[in-house]
C-alpha cells in the first residue's frame, strides 16, 4: 500500500476517535444546570488526570492564584465577605465552596464591584478557569469507583435524609432596564424576589417512615428570583438559606435544590453547609448563591434535598459584639476651628472581637451647613469661608479581628461669617458582625467663634486711598471709564444696579463680591475681578466683612 494511502487511513481513525469522544462528553447535558457553558478550546485541565485530582487539587492550580493576585485586599480577613483569597489554601477552599464558583466567577468580571481588582477585563481568564471547573464535574464522574474513590464535594458523597414537599415558586417578575456601566449603556432585566418557607415539623412529619426529630417550630426560607443573560439565558437564582430555630438548638448539615424534581446539576454551593444554630435565633446557613438555568415559567415547584438535622445541646453563645461611638455629643472648641489636625470621633467595639465587623457611617446637619465639603483651603493653607467641615474618612468603618477602636477624622472650617450655632450628626447604620450600642449617634455643636466686626471695615475705608476697592476696582469702574455700566463710587447707582444688596449677608448674593471671590459658584465661568486675577483671600475676607455687616453707606 503506497505511503501516502496510509496516512489518509491514519488520519480517518484520528478524525473519528475525537468525534465519539465529543458526544461522549456533551451526553452529560441537563435541563437545570448551574453550569451553562459548554466546553470550549482553551481549558487547562487534564483530562486524563481528572481522576487522580481533588477539587481542592484544581482550586489550587486555578481560581486560587487568581483570587490571591485581585481579592486579597478585602477577602483575606475583612472587610469583604469570605476567605477564599487567603494563602491558607485549606481555608480559601472552605470559603470557595460556600460562596459557589459561580457567584465568585461573576463578581470577578463586575466593573462595578472592585475595578480595576474585578472587570470585564478578567472575562477571558475566569471563562477559562469557568470551563476547566465545569469540564472537571463532567469527566470526574466518569471515573471508575475502582481506580478512585468519590471527592468530599461528589454528589455520590451526600446522602439525603429527606426532600421537602415541593412549594410553587411565587411569580417572578423582570423589569427591563438600560444602565451606564463604565461609560457604556447596557440593557439589564431587574427580577422581583421571593422567599419560599418551609415549616420543619411539617416536612418531618411527611416522613413517616423515617425516625426524625421534632424541631419544635423551626423554619427554613430561601430567597429565589430570576435570571437572564444578554445572550437569553434564563433560569432561578437561590440564595441566603436562613433557619429560625424555636426552643430547640439545632445541627444543620448540607442542603441540595431541586427544580420540578429534578436536582440542579453540579450545586454544590449549600452542600458544604455545617451549622450549629442555638434556639430563638435566625442564622444565614449560607452566604453563597445557586443559578439554575433553564425556562422560568409560572406553576414552576422548588422543594430541598436536606442532608440531616439534628436537635442538640448547645452552650449560649457569646454575646455580639457592641459598636458605637466612644462619646454621645461633643462641642467643637474654637481652637479645633481651622487646624491642620483634623478633629477625630473615636467608635469602638466592646466584647467579642475575634471576627471581622463592619459598619456604615451616615451625617446629617441643619440647612445652616451651606456647601458642604466644598471649597478646598487656598494656596495659603488657610480655610475658606463657603464651607463647615470637612470628612478624611471614609463612610464605612472595617474591624479586622482584634482591633477595637477606629478614628473619624473631621476638619471643621474656621469660617469668617456671622452664622448661629450648629449641629451635625453622626449616625452608625447597617451592622455586620455585630450590634449597635446606645451610643449610635454623636452629636456635635459647632458654635460661632467669628461674629461680623461692624465697627471695623466701612464703605468709607474700602473706598479710601490705598483701601481694597480703591486700589483694586475703581480704575475700571469709575465716573470716566464706566466699564460693566456703573461707577463704584457711587454706592446708590451700585444698589440700583444690583451690584450690591444692602442687607442681604449672604456674600455670594453681591454680583461685586462674587465676581472678586475665586470660590463663588460661578468662578471660572466668568471673568474674574480684577481682570488679571481674582482678590488674595485675605483682601476677599476683609470685603465680605462689610457685607456681613450689612454692606452700608458708611
């Protein structure tokens, strides 16, 4: 046979080996599948050393680089939820399985969530890391029991106790929308969301051919909405399994999800769970999410594929941890005015502080603090008048384990304008890992320490030889050169003009002030005076002296 008949051969047997291998992979398709993707080209894993692997094996090798390169600033010890970035890989693993591959997948290509840490930029890489995951959960089940035994995280290694009545899932609902994501407008679909309850003791008692404990009132909820991508998936997304406990403490073990009876193919994301929950409390069992992809349609049933659950005994808890400000309310001092050290707000958390806590910050003041946090301090260093404080920290507060006081920073201006005394309010909101104490709000009063001088600056003296008027405006603006339409030495044509508003103490309100003052709302916008430069701060400060007097004939 000629050489080049027995290539042609050669490559016929080739071309068919990789077809049957190609239908024997793509068989494994399911309806409800967390995993949508199929396999593409580009996956790193090894097929044919699948069956030697773990699944804490290809974590290592795969997303746990990548989460240690983008995630380890917030998902190490705090403030981020979960660990699955820490260098302890047996920990991050543990992380990694009850967040779920898939919403960790997701939150790593969102512009929005941590960018650039997290972005459509990463899209390439966590396909990849997507595909070599899902390829993984495909071929592992085809190894034979005898070459290796079942990973922890196979579905052969949960063994349900029992499967809950199936619930009708509530109607679910989208919404279409168009977002600004980072420049570029995205159509988006936003799904109500609904939670499905399950009375334990009801769904025990089903069961009668089990001997099954009495929870004594116990209750398990799931929260459920919809899903779609731009290409038109669709399907359930579940997430945050929370059990209320009555007057018993009890052990909860992993939980699975079906969909009109037919188990969500490879969610493993709740069947890590091991939760002791003590009695009359509510526990999320996980922060993780589950998608079930397939069509949302209305009589759509969910029921639960429940490890086990146990009564036990069970020590009361430590109390929460306490987080609240270190005083309730406080006098702002004159010399704390205006200083380069800003003003610091203690809030500390007293009793257990062996886990992350967070906590946000809001502020409120009365309508007096005009301009809030606007006006940076001039060349000179000095704060400007057109606004009352200043936040340096940010308006959410961390806790790593062991650190117990945190420091608001606050620089409060030392304003030159006649003003009543005010207030502002600090306000701690939305705990997570503790409680708020009593002293959730903090008070501060900001008197005035700068009464207008009304003796001091006059018309008479702005408009003398070598006075700030004079020296800096009257050129142009004179009984000759009437440039902008009015002389500035005549004080009656400038009221009539609306040049300046006698009476009015709100500087910015004085077409003349505004127009000198570098920080009015329009500066830049329109030529300033004098026409070379606006005035030097000080000289801006003596000028609004006189108005806040009530800018007179005098």
């Amino acid at each position: 046979m000629r050489p080049q008949r027995i290539r042609q051969i050669w490559l016929f047997l080739i071309l068919l080996f990789v077809l049957l291998n190609y239908s024997n992979c793509s068989s494994s398709k399911m309806s409800y599948n967390e995993n949508p993707q199929s396999m593409v080209s580009g996956s790193n894993t090894d097929l044919k050393d699948i069956c030697s692997q773990t699944e804490s094996d290809l974590f290592a090798s795969g997303y746990h680089p990548f989460f240690q390169t983008n995630c380890n600033t917030c998902h190490v010890s705090g403030p981020g939820k979960g660990t699955f970035a820490s260098p302890d890989e047996a920990l991050a693993f543990a992380s990694f399985q009850t967040m779920g591959f898939e919403k960790l997948s997701a939150m790593a290509i969102n512009d929005s969530h941590n960018y650039p840490y997290t972005g459509s930029h990463h899209l390439e890489q966590i396909n990849n890391l997507k595909t070599q995951w899902q390829t993984y959960q495909i071929e592992k089940s085809k190894c034979s029991s005898s070459t290796t035994s079942p990973t922890p995280t196979s579905v052969a290694a949960f063994t349900p106790n029992f499967i809950t009545i199936k619930k009708i899932i509530p109607s679910i609902k989208g919404t279409p929308s168009t977002v600004n994501v980072n420049g570029s407008m995205m159509n988006i679909v936003t799904y109500n969301t609904s939670t499905v309850t399950y009375d334990l003791d009801q769904e025990l008692s089903a069961l009668s051919d089990k001997s099954l404990p009495v929870t004594s009132g116990a209750t398990l909820t799931v929260s459920i909405t919809g899903y779609s991508n731009p290409s038109g998936a669709t399907g359930y997304l579940i997430q945050m399994p929370k059990l209320k406990t009555s007057t018993s403490s009890l052990k909860f073990n992993g939980m699975h999800v079906l969909i009109n009876g037919r188990p969500v193919n490879y969610a493993y994301t709740f069947q890590h769970i091991d939760k002791s929950i003590y009695k009359l409390s509510e526990v999320m069992l996980s922060g993780g999410s589950m998608l079930a992809l397939g069509p949302m349609s209305e009589g759509d049933q969910i029921s639960l594929s429940i490890g086990s659950i146990e009564v036990i005994d069970m020590p009361e808890p430590l109390a929460a941890p306490v987080v609240q400000f270190d005083i309730a309310t406080a006098t702002i001092l004159k010399t704390e005015l205006g200083s380069a050290i800003p003003y610091k707000v203690g809030v500390s958390i007293t009793g257990d502080n062996s886990n992350p806590l967070s906590v946000a910050l809001s502020i409120t003041g009365n309508e007096a603090l005009a301009n809030i946090a606007k006006g940076p301090m001039d060349v000179n260093g000095r704060h400007r008048f057109n606004w009352d404080y200043r936040i340096n920290s940010s308006l959410s507060i961390s806790f790593l384990p062991g650190e117990t006081t945190k420091f608001i920073e606050i620089v409060f201006s030392d304003d030159l304008r006649d003003e009543v005394d005010k207030t502002l309010t600090l306000t701690l909101t939305d705990p997570f890992g503790g409680t708020l104490g009593a002293k959730k709000n903090l008070v501060l009063t900001i008197p005035d320490y700068n009464p207008a001088n009304t003796d001091s600056v006059t018309f008479t003296q702005l408009m003398s030889p070598g006075g700030i008027l004079e020296m800096n405006c009257v050129r142009c603006h004179n009984s000759l050169d009437r440039q902008g339409g009015y002389d500035m030495t005549d004080y009656a044509e400038m009221v009539s003009k609306g040049i300046i508003v006698p009476g009015n103490l709100t500087p910015n309100d004085h077409k003349m002030f505004r127009r000198m003052n570098p920080f009015a709302p329009d500066a830049g916008l329109v030529t300033p005076m004098p026409l070379d430069n606006y005035l030097a701060s000080d000289l801006v400060d003596f000028v609004n002296l006189w108005i806040l007097a009530g800018a007179k004939n005098n």
